[in-house]
C-alpha cells in the first residue's frame, strides 16, 4: 500500500459530522487495484491509527481516507489517485 496522504481538515471535519449524524451515507473509494468500488453505509467513526486516517463502517468495514474519492456530495480526489480542487 502506498505511503498514507492526509486529507485536507475541511473533508475530515464533514466526515466527523457525518458519523454524528448517524446517517446513511454514499461512499465511493478505489480499493488496492485502484478500482472504484461504491456502497452505502453508515459512518460510525472517524479515527487515526499509526499516523494513519480511518472511517469505520457499522458494517464493521474499515477504510483508510486517502482511499475515498467521495461521499456524498464530498468529494476527495477525482478517482485516478490525484487530489483535485472540485
């Protein structure tokens, strides 16, 4: 896996919210074949781990967020693996 790249604090304050809300929510992220993978799911906490960023899933699914292209409306890099400004 490659080196992890932080999220910008804005997107990490939203996805916080998020996880407050105890909402259901659409998440798109790129798995290690950078293959984008869509679900919905409820965030129930946003934590850091090893330096490290992570959503946990009521599903118990973990996902690190420099893996997450959008969610919801939020969107966090355009899906090729570079951050973009939207």
């Amino acid at each position: 896996m490659q080196p992890y790249q932080p999220i910008r604090c804005d997107l990490y304050d939203e996805l916080v919210l998020l996880a407050m809300r105890h909402q259901s929510c659409t998440i798109v992220y790129q798995d290690a074949a950078h293959q984008k993978i869509v679900l919905e799911a409820q965030i129930v906490d946003v934590y850091s781990q090893n330096k490290q960023e992570f959503l946990r899933l009521q599903s118990g699914t973990i996902l690190r967020l420099d893996t997450l292209v959008q969610v919801n409306q939020l969107k966090f890099k355009d899906g090729s693996g570079d951050f973009g400004n939207f």
